[in-house]
C-alpha cells in the first residue's frame, strides 16, 4: 500500500526534528548539568544560609546569567542584579505615592520599561527591572524587607561567575565553530561569483551578492561570542593563557569582514560586467579560475583559524598566505586577458578583497598591498 505524500513529508519532517533535537539536547548536557547545580546552590545558599524564605530570584537569575546565549555573563550578571534592584526602588516609590491599585500596576509597567530603555540598551536589564517595579507593586514584599529580591538577585549571579571561573568551558570552541563558517560562506560566494562567470549567469552572480549580504549575522555573532570568550579567558585562570589566540581571531575577524563587504561589492560589479559582455573569453577563464582557487585558499586559511594545535594552525596558514600570495601576484588586467574598462573595474575590485585576506593570515598591510602587481 502507498504512503500518502503528504504523511510521508511529515514522517521525514519529524524524524529530521527528532534528529536535530537529540543532537541539540547532547551538545547542552553538560551545560544544563552547570546551570541545574548553580540554580539550585544558589537557592541553598540564599535559603539556608541568609536565611531568606523562597528565594526564587536566587534561582532564576543564576539560570539567566549562565543561559545558553553567546552575550558576556558578566554583563549578564550586571543586568540581573541592576534591574532586579533599580526596578524594586522605582516599585516602591511609585507604590508609595500612587497606592496599589490595579492602574497603578500598568502606570508602574510602563514608566519602568521606559526608564530602562533609556538606562541601558540590554533586553535582560529592561526586562528586570520591568518584572521586579510590576512585583513590587502586585504581591506582598518578602519578610526580609523589598529589597531580599536584589539580594537574591545578586547571589544567583555570583554564583553564575563561579560556576563561569570554576567549571569553563574552552572559550575557543565557539569562535573558532564561528569563523569555519564564515570562512566557507565566503569561500562559496566567490564559487558562485566564478559558475556565474563560466556559466554567463548574471543571476547566479547576484546570488552570490545576496549570500554575502546574508552573511552579517554570522559576523555579529561571532563578535559576541568572542567578547563572551574573551570574558571566561579573563576570568578563569585556566584559559587566561588563550587570551592571545583570542585577540588574534579577533583581529582575523576584522579582517575576514572587510574581506565580505568586498566581495558583495565585486559580486554587484560582476553581474553589471556579465550582463554587458564585458570580458572576453579568455578573460572569463583567468578570472574565474583566480576565484576558485581563492576560495581554496580560504578553505586553509579556515583550517588554521579553526585547529587547536599550534603546530598544525601555523602550517595551515603559512600554506594559505603563500596560496594567496601566488594569487594576488597574478591580480593585474593585462595578466588577466582583461581589455574593457568594465572588465578592469571587476578586477580591480578583487585586489582590497585578497589584501584583507592575507592580513588575515597574520600578514602585515605594507606588505599585503606590496605583494600586488603594480598597476
């Protein structure tokens, strides 16, 4: 008996999220394991020993401060304990001079939100100190006074920092998980820049345009999680000693995004020179064989940004420097069969993109600019 398609797409859309969420659930085993001994130390902590009665905040603000999100903890921490305080205070007062009625409760909601929006820009802040000055004003204060919330507050997040300096995870992982990817959008945008060239596709060339512009997020993100590494590198002093391959990727980081608002810029410039007809046949096969190996030397420049031993790292971007090397000595016109004025345009465009790549092997500028023919 036939399968139905539309139960047979479901069956694989299940099995495919089945799937994906075991892997996921795997991958944060070990840090759900933290966040659970943290939330419920802290929760002793505040109980037993400050001798508070159902110290909640405790609890929930130590699972906010540790979480799964790429922002520093510290900042984190900063945003729990600042709101969950500056938000009891603005409860209180308005408590005091409004009363406690139902609309007073919506006056308070909306002042604090807007005090906090004007404070700080961090959505965990406002949202502290939104939820604490809307308590303050709908239960009852705890027997230890209003401000046993802040103090809670500030326990849980101490004991997310301990947790952060005592257990850490290798705050290279995810940086380096980062810029593999960004490394291989890149590398794929200039492929499709050169099927765009062989195949005479200018669509296929502003795909690859649009894949370049779609890449900013993966940038944005890796600067956060860098920050947030460089935080766990300065705070835990068994990765203190990682704190220069930290500011080395952030420098590559630089680098490999000045690298990406190139190549949208010469992907735009390609499809104009596609649609115009403006390379010759010779000139397509030069310059489509340039970005492909580009994207090849990309692939190793990704190698030894992402390996973890020293050794291997140091081969990988020795051999991406001399790749990129013998390339840019080539990123002339005339040594590219290039005679139009658009054609030269096009490659023209390419030169800034292969200095930012081989700055971010680790060259000097002076002498990644020098090692382009001299027009």
């Amino acid at each position: 008996m036939a399968i139905p398609a539309g139960l047979s797409t479901t069956k694989r859309f299940l099995r495919s999220r089945v799937r994906t969420g075991l892997i996921r659930s795997r991958n944060s085993f070990v840090p759900a394991i933290q966040m659970t001994v943290c939330a419920v130390g802290a929760y002793a902590f505040a109980e037993y020993i400050l001798g508070h009665t159902g110290p909640l905040f405790a609890a929930t603000s130590s699972l906010i401060a540790l979480g799964f999100s790429r922002e520093p903890r510290l900042r984190r921490v900063m945003e729990v304990g600042l709101g969950c305080t500056i938000g009891i205070a603005v409860g209180d007062l308005l408590l005091h001079w409004l009363g406690g009625d139902i609309w007073v409760a919506a006056v308070v909601l909306l002042f604090s939100i807007l005090l906090a929006r004007f404070l700080d820009s961090g959505n965990i802040f406002t949202t502290q100190l939104a939820l604490q000055s809307l308590l303050v004003v709908l239960l009852p204060a705890p027997s230890g006074g209003p401000f046993t919330r802040s103090i809670d507050a500030v326990v849980g997040g101490m004991f997310a920092l301990l947790v952060t300096i005592l257990v850490p995870k290798d705050p290279r992982q995810e940086p380096r998980r980062d810029v593999r990817k960004l490394l291989h959008e890149l590398a794929e945008v200039l492929r499709e820049c050169a099927g765009a060239l062989v195949n005479s596709d200018s669509t296929q060339a502003w795909h690859a345009l649009i894949r370049g512009r779609n890449c900013q997020p993966l940038v944005d993100a890796m600067r956060q999680s860098l920050r947030a590494s460089g935080e766990v590198a300065t705070l835990a002093p068994a990765y203190r000693r990682h704190r220069d391959e930290l500011d080395r990727l952030k420098q590559s980081l630089d680098f490999i995004d000045l690298a990406l608002r190139n190549s949208r810029v010469f992907a735009r410039r390609l499809t104009s020179a596609i649609n115009h007809t403006a390379l010759s046949d010779e000139a397509t096969d030069s310059i489509a064989g340039v970005l492909q190996e580009t994207a090849a030397a990309i692939d190793e420049l990704s190698l030894g940004l992402a390996e973890t031993h020293e050794g291997v790292r140091r081969a990988h971007l020795r051999t991406a420097r001399r790749d990129l090397s013998e390339i840019a000595l080539r990123l002339h016109p005339k040594l590219l069969e290039v005679q139009r004025l658009e054609g030269e345009t096009v490659v023209m465009l390419f030169r800034p993109l292969m200095v930012d790549l081989l700055e971010a092997t680790g060259m000097d500028a002076a002498e990644a600019r020098d090692v382009l023919p001299a027009l």
